[in-house]
C-alpha cells in the first residue's frame, strides 16, 4: 500500500499546499481528473474546517494528512489534537434546504459527506482521525 503524509500547520496560508500536496498524490495514484477535482474539494473543506474552527488559525499547531490506495480503496485520513465534531454523525440537510435558509457554513460538511462514500472518526488518546474513504 502506498502511503503518503504531510503535514500542515494551522494556518489559511496552508491551505492552497494542502490542495496541491492532495492534487499531486492523487494523480500520482491515478485517479482520474474529475474524482481528484472532487477529493481535493473535500479535504480542503475538511481541512479548513479544522485549521479555522478546531485551532484558530494557531500557526503553532497542526494537523497530519495521509493519502493511501489499496487497489479500488483511497483513504484519505485527517489526524488532529483534541476532541473531533462528530463527522460521522451528520445528516446533511437536502442542498435546497441550506439554499433557503441562506446560513452561513454547513456547505463543507454537506460536501465531504456527499463526495466520500465512507466518512469515520478515529478516536485517539488527545487526538483522533477523520478517515474518508472513497471506492474508485
């Protein structure tokens, strides 16, 4: 299984890395272009998510991404400090819904539960690991 890490400090500026670091291995992974489109929606939305409402924008701290294949399996896994919103546990409201109420936030969430086919949270002892897991 190949196995890819990075790690990213709290930060926005992080951001546009992350993208590209999720960008590069998927491809060297051979997924097709509109999937990786799609993934590196995702984690960027995951990703801000922790980095934004998880640390604060803290550049002291940071968060691990691991990218593996396992022949038609990609996991994509996000590990952090603390205790994690209960990912796995959201029922996203119908996209007509969150349209009209017009509320800011809840498209990301919506989003990485809509493109994932598997969404968990691994719990750790002071951290834990949002796995996603796409079959291609």
């Amino acid at each position: 299984m190949n196995r890819a890490q990075y790690t990213a400090f709290c930060s926005k500026k992080s951001l546009p890395k992350i993208r590209a670091f999720v960008e590069s291995e998927l491809r060297s992974l051979s997924v097709q272009d509109t999937m990786t489109h799609q993934l590196v929606l995702a984690v960027d939305e995951a990703c801000a998510n922790s980095i934004i409402h998880h640390h604060a924008c803290d550049e002291n701290s940071s968060i691990l991404l691991s990218i593996s294949r396992h022949d038609d399996e990609l996991r994509i896994e996000l590990t952090d400090q603390g205790a994690p919103f209960p990912i796995n546990e959201y029922r996203p409201s119908d996209i007509r819904d969150i349209i009209k109420k017009r509320n800011k936030g809840g498209l990301g969430i919506f989003l990485i539960t809509k493109i994932m086919d598997k969404v968990e949270v691994i719990p750790g002892e002071g951290m834990f690991t949002y796995r996603f897991t796409k079959f291609l």
